[in-house]
C-alpha cells in the first residue's frame, strides 16, 4: 500500500490514508483495476483465483443475468491482501 502513496506530499498522503481507512470502514466498492493495482497482480490472475477460491467474489453491479459490470467490496480485498496464501472464500 505505500506504493500507492509514493510521490505524494505529506497532506496528500495523509488525506489518502483516511479516504482509505474511511472506505474500508464502510465497506465501499471498488473497480477491477483498483483491486488490480491493490493487491498487484493481473486481471487475468484475479479472474483465476475467484474460479479456484482463493479470492473474494465480484459484485454484479447490475440485475441483468449477464452483468458485466462488477466490484469487490474493499473490505474482502482487504482481508485477502493480509493473507493471500490462505484466503478461502467463504460458503454460501
């Protein structure tokens, strides 16, 4: 995470910390390509990991049956970035 600060100002990197402290509070739902640059590793690998299990599921961010559109809520992405090796996705 101190990646996505680098470069920042001290008022900027500040703001940023509580804007993600506040998101993961309230659960807020986050695109594929911030999951991406979150956790650093590829779409391609996220959409292999929800297949296996081993990384939380999408919202659809629509009712439609073949929804394209989706998201992770930040705190299940937070959960996984403190433990990618044993992260399993809960039951149903």
């Amino acid at each position: 995470m101190e990646n996505l600060f680098k470069g920042l100002t001290l008022k900027a990197t500040f703001e940023a910390q509580v804007a993600a402290a506040l998101m993961i509070q309230s659960n807020a739902l986050i695109p594929i390509k911030l999951a991406v640059r979150l956790c650093g590793i590829s779409r391609q690998e996220i959409d292999r990991r929800v297949n296996n299990g081993t990384f939380p599921k999408p919202t659809k961010l629509s009712g439609r049956k073949k929804a394209t559109r989706k998201a992770f809520y930040l705190k299940d992405i937070h959960d996984w970035i403190k433990n990618p090796h044993t992260y399993r996705q809960p039951e149903e």
